[in-house]
C-alpha cells in the first residue's frame, strides 16, 4: 500500500479487506455444507438396494396395512386445541419483551396498561372458547 495515502484511507481499505474476508469464510461453510449433503445423497442413491415389491409399493400409515377406502373423517377438536396452543405460545412470545421493557425506567405504567389489554384479549377468546364448549374433551 503507498505510504502517500491518507490514514484513513488505509484504515477503511484495511476494514472492507476484513469484512470481506469474514464473509469469504461463510461462504466457503455454506459450499462445504452443500457439497457434504450433495455427496451424502449421492452416497446413498449408489449404495442402496432398489429392488420394487408389491409390498413396498402398497401404501400404509404407521405399519398397519390400509383398511378400506383412503378417505377418512378428521375430528375437528384436535385442530382446536393446536389453535388454542398456537394462541397461547404467542401470548408467551410477547409477554417476554414485555418483561424486560416493563424494568426499563419510563415505561413502566403504558406498558402494564397495554400488556393487561392484551391479555384481556386473551381472556376474553378463552372465555369465547369456554363457552362454546371447546375445552370440554369429550
């Protein structure tokens, strides 16, 4: 590098070299990454049996061979409960940063009010929930 240039001209070149070479270096990971799976498939598709039975190709679910037709009713109260389950691991996602902001100084009293809207909300959907009856297993 020419000892003519300013300081900070180096200094910044220097810097961007750096920065550059960090992402060089995730880059390289990222191709070694997908160069390991790309192999580890390859290495599977060559040493593997392929040998096609009846049996192989018959469709089933869990081990136990198809009994009937392929088309079956769901209950929908399963669905409900992972609804309700993805409400409250929500619920549990904000109330977190809820936590940490209610220590900050000047934010105590708004963000107590917001957060008790909030799970005002809540309580109202499981009220909501609870009288349709949606939490009586049956």
């Amino acid at each position: 590098m020419p000892e003519t240039l300013p300081q900070t001209v180096r200094g910044s070149t220097l810097v961007a070299a750096d920065y550059f070479q960090s992402y060089s270096v995730v880059g390289l990971l990222a191709v070694v990454g997908v160069l390991f799976v790309a192999v580890a498939f390859g290495a599977g598709r060559l040493l593997r049996p392929v040998v096609p039975t009846p049996e192989k190709l018959l469709t089933y679910e869990c081990g136990v061979d198809p009994v009937g037709e392929g088309w079956a009713h769901t209950q929908v109260r399963y669905y409900v409960y992972a609804f309700l389950y993805v409400i409250f691991a929500v619920d549990s996602i904000f109330l977190f940063p809820w936590a940490t902001v209610f220590a900050a100084p000047g934010y105590g009293a708004a963000t107590l009010v917001e957060m008790f809207v909030f799970l005002g909300f809540l309580a109202v959907g499981l009220l909501y929930a609870y009288k349709k009856g949606v939490l009586a297993w049956t």
